[in-house]
C-alpha cells in the first residue's frame, strides 16, 4: 500500500513537473523570439538607453518568472529522485514475496495449483515517460533552443529533436560535460549525430565550429535521465547560462 502511494505521489509530481516544463518553454519561446531580448540579453541599446522596442517591464517579469520556476522544477525533480530510490529499493523485497507465494497458490478444493505469473506493463505509465525509440535506443538529450544560421542549424539539426549518439557520446553520466568535451576536442571535424525526429530516426552529421554567435553549435540541449528501476522519465532541464561557455549559444 505504501509503495502504491509513493508511486501515485510520483506520478502526480512528474505531472506538475511537465506543467512547469510547458510554462517554461511558454516563457523562453517569448522571450527568444526574432528581434526578442533572449534570456539574459540586454534591456539597453548601444548608447545606454532603454530598448524602445520591447516591453522591459514585461521582459523582466518573464525572466524572474523563468527563475521562479526553474527552481520549482529542480525541487520536484529532487522529490522524484527521492520516491523512485525508495521505489526502487522496495522491489527486490516485493518480487522476493510475490515468486514465494507465485509457485503455488491454494485453490477451493484445499489442492495446490501450480501458477504461472507474467508481468504485465503498467497503464499508470505515459508513453511520454518511457520515451524509448523503436531501436532500442534511449534519447539522452532534446534539442529545445538552436540559433538562426548557427552550425548546428546549417548542419541540420533541428528544434524538438532527440539526441540518440552525439560523436562518442551515447548516454550516461556528466552528460553535459562530455557533449562539451566532444564538441571541443573536435572543432573543425564533422561528428556523427543521430536523432529521432517525429519517431524517425535521423543520421545527420554536425561540425563545430567558430560563428557569429555564441558557442560552437549555438544550440541548447535539454539532458533526459532515465531511472531503471521503473523507468520513470526524469527531465532535468540544463540553463543556458551554465553552459554556455562550452557549447551552448
């Protein structure tokens, strides 16, 4: 009963946690719309002056907000964590019980039946939250900001797509820091890139490198985590500002 609690709790905070994502992606599309101020871009022109062609007190509104809810979902992500470990730290104990009492159950005559159980995939969990492509691949990452006439526009790579393989990158631990690396240590160099767009997979091929803007790839990649145990989608959303100085514009 407690374990059914806790996952029904989780559940209803992975929800919240997507309504947050959607109101987060609401205020950074505004934001970073053509001619918009961006999320830290600058409220002043040249001379110093107020900007006279977006609404400042708006912009600063959206961008506390943004903050606001940043922090909102990097608790709710903390909680999740918390649930599934304590989750998943159940399931030996339980699986343990359950094939003690599966071999064999009593039946109305006072005989024992042999039982065979089959584990049937829970309803309760959204496609969306086991995000897995067709070949068996998990993505990683989601494209969610790339930059007008950046290399990773002009190399293909497109808005909402889900990073599969980035170079030698296919996953694991310190995500961003080995995309960073890998986008470092090859500047110049085509690196092979395969994603899922719409549910197809796509090979693309991506060469970072020096451009107008900011970074090598001016794109913003969104790290997935995947919790094995039950294979809940954790989404943590990575800031643009923290790694802007390695790859991200």
């Amino acid at each position: 009963m407690v374990a059914s609690n806790l996952k029904s709790e989780t559940m209803d905070l992975m929800q919240k946690r997507s309504a947050i994502e959607a109101q987060m992606d609401a205020i950074i599309s505004r934001l970073c719309q053509p001619g918009g101020p961006g999320l830290s871009g600058n409220l002043v022109d040249s001379e110093g002056f107020p900007r006279s062609d977006i609404d400042i007190p708006v912009i600063r509104s959206e961008r506390r907000q943004l903050t606001e809810l940043r922090n909102d979902h990097t608790e709710i992500t903390e909680k999740i964590n918390q649930n599934i470990q304590i989750l998943h730290s159940a399931k030996p104990a339980s699986s343990l019980a359950l094939s003690k009492d599966a071999g064999n159950t009593e039946v109305s005559n006072g005989q024992r039946s042999s039982v065979t159980t089959v584990a049937v995939p829970s309803s309760n969990v959204s496609s969306t939250a086991m995000d897995i492509d067709a070949n068996g691949g998990i993505p990683f990452a989601l494209v969610d900001e790339i930059a007008d006439a950046s290399p990773a526009a002009d190399d293909g790579l497109q808005l909402g797509d889900q990073v599969l393989k980035f170079g030698n990158v296919e996953g694991g631990d310190d995500l961003l820091h080995r995309l960073a690396s890998e986008a470092q240590s090859n500047q110049g160099r085509p690196i092979p890139v395969v994603v899922t767009r719409h549910g197809t997979p796509v090979n693309l091929t991506v060469t970072p490198r020096s451009w107008h803007g900011r970074g090598l790839l001016g794109c913003h990649f969104r790290i997935r985590t995947y919790a094995s145990g039950l294979r809940l989608l954790i989404n943590r959303s990575a800031s643009l500002f923290e790694v802007r100085t390695e790859y991200i514009a």
